[in-house]
C-alpha cells in the first residue's frame, strides 16, 4: 500500500487514515486497545534505551513518566553525559539514554519480588502517571536541548578546532517547485549511475559528475522571509571537490520556501565541530 495510494483515497474516496505514531512497529494507546508495549525492569537497576526517530518528517519528544533521562550519545558520537527529563529527536535520529528506574512510571512494569501476594486487580488500580510533553512548537526547549549536545572534550583529549580557515562555504537549504524537491543553493541533487569515488579514482568523472557546485547562493535573497518570485530549482549531479586535510568552515542556512523544514543533516564520512547557531538570516558580523 502505497503513501500515493493513500493519498488518493483520502482525497476521493472520504476514507479516513489512521495517523499514529509506532514503538517498535506497534500501536501505542487506544489504537492498540490498551496493549501497550511494556518494559519490565527491576528497582534499583539503570537501562540504556537506544531512541530512534524513524517518523520520516516529525521531530519527536520522549519522555519516562517520573523519570529523569542521561543522554550519553546522539547519532554514533559519545556526547557529554547531561540530564534532561524529554528528549528530543530528529528524523533519521539516534540518540542512546539511560534511566535509573528508581521511581513509578505508566510505562514500565516492575518486576514483582518472590514475596509479592497483591492481586492483578489492585495493581490496575493503581494511578497511571502519564509523561508531561513541551508544545509541539517549543522553540526554548528545543534549543535548550540541542546546546547540550557537546563532546567529550578534556583536558586531556581537547577539541582541537582548527584556528584557519582555507576554504568557505555558504549553504542554503530548502525547497523548491518541480515538484517539491529538497535543494541546496538551489540545486537539486542527481543521483549518479556510476559511484563518485570510483569516476574520481579512476579519472573519469565526465559524464557523472561535475565539480562546480556553488559555494554560496548565486541570488541571494530573504532567506527566511517570503518566498522568492522564481521557487524553480535546477537539477544535476555538481560537486565541491576539496584537497585532503584542508579546514573548511561551512555556514547551514535553512529557507522558507514552499514551508519550514527541519531535518538532521550530517557530512557523509565526518564529524565536524559546531561553533555557533542562531534564528534568521546569518549575520557575518
């Protein structure tokens, strides 16, 4: 069944679609009459939770009832251990927790001792403590949270950030007609029919790719304010092609065109250093 498919049902057929959000591919809630996935634990014991976003275009908040949540890694990099009652995840997003289940929560089942003689009955009476959710929009949480991510830097394993600059950069990302397709600096990517790395090793990269991506937008314009005129993007496999070992300093600008988006996006390959973020268009100065 195809999200085409449904689409098309939806707008000529009147049929209602189910939207819901999945925990490890079940129904959770009413949808799932009240079989809800359930975690045994132990008191006293602390677990490690692997989150992952697979919702495709939603930002998700998780959260444990009562709990107090330490994330250690997000998307495979150790971070700086930090406490933070929700989480908030991105599509495509991975981030590993860990919980020291020391307190009553509605989602977990503690294991009873040998010695336990209540009856399931007076169990279910007890109060279900239900987690406490930011807004859907909650721009100070969500930034509040995302400046927490830091790495494991000491003094004895610094961060080394690199103090030069050879090469800059100036990326807009966003939207565009023909249809709806995802850009950067307005150029829509091509997948290629040959592998990059091997039309690069081999010293044919004629006809696969070519290394004239722009290395800023070649009209500028209001980026986070009305569209554009022109919402046309241009398609093509275009590459920016980089010496070994060299520091480039790359400026992410998010757009509004067509609607906001907010995706995670990472530099196939590397890790990188993150030294500053903001609201707006990027100021220079």
């Amino acid at each position: 069944f195809q999200v085409e498919d449904m689409i098309f049902e939806e707008k000529n057929e009147g049929r209602a679609l189910v939207d819901v959000i999945l925990s490890n591919q079940e129904y959770i809630g009413e949808m799932n009459a009240g079989r809800d996935m359930i975690l045994k634990v132990k008191p006293g014991k602390t677990y490690l939770l692997r989150i992952i976003n697979a919702a495709l275009n939603d930002e998700l908040f998780f959260s444990i009832a009562n709990h107090t949540l330490k994330v250690v890694e997000a998307d495979v990099v150790y971070v700086k251990p930090f406490e933070t009652e929700t989480l908030l995840i991105a599509p495509g997003q991975t981030t590993n927790g860990t919980f020291d289940n020391s307190t009553v929560a509605g989602i977990l089942e503690y294991e009873r001792p040998p010695n336990f003689h209540h009856s399931s009955n007076s169990i279910k009476k007890l109060p279900l403590f239900k987690p406490i959710l930011h807004a859907l929009k909650d721009i100070s949480f969500a930034t509040c949270f995302t400046s927490k991510l830091r790495s494991l830097a000491s003094t004895q394993f610094p961060a080394n950030v690199p103090q030069n600059v050879d090469r800059r950069f100036f990326f807009t990302v966003g939207l565009g007609t023909s249809p709806c397709q995802t850009s950067v600096n307005n150029i829509s990517f091509v997948m290629p029919t040959t592998a990059l790395f091997q039309a690069h090793f081999i010293g044919k990269p004629n006809g696969v790719y070519t290394p004239d991506f722009p290395t800023s937008p070649l009209i500028p314009f209001n980026y986070t304010g009305n569209p554009p005129n022109n919402t046309m993007v241009s398609n093509g496999t275009t590459l920016v092609v980089l010496t070994f070992n060299t520091n480039v300093e790359l400026i992410m600008q998010d757009t509004s065109i067509l609607g906001t988006e907010s995706h995670p996006l990472h530099l196939h390959g590397f890790n990188f250093f993150v030294i500053g973020q903001g609201f707006g268009n990027f100021n220079p100065n």
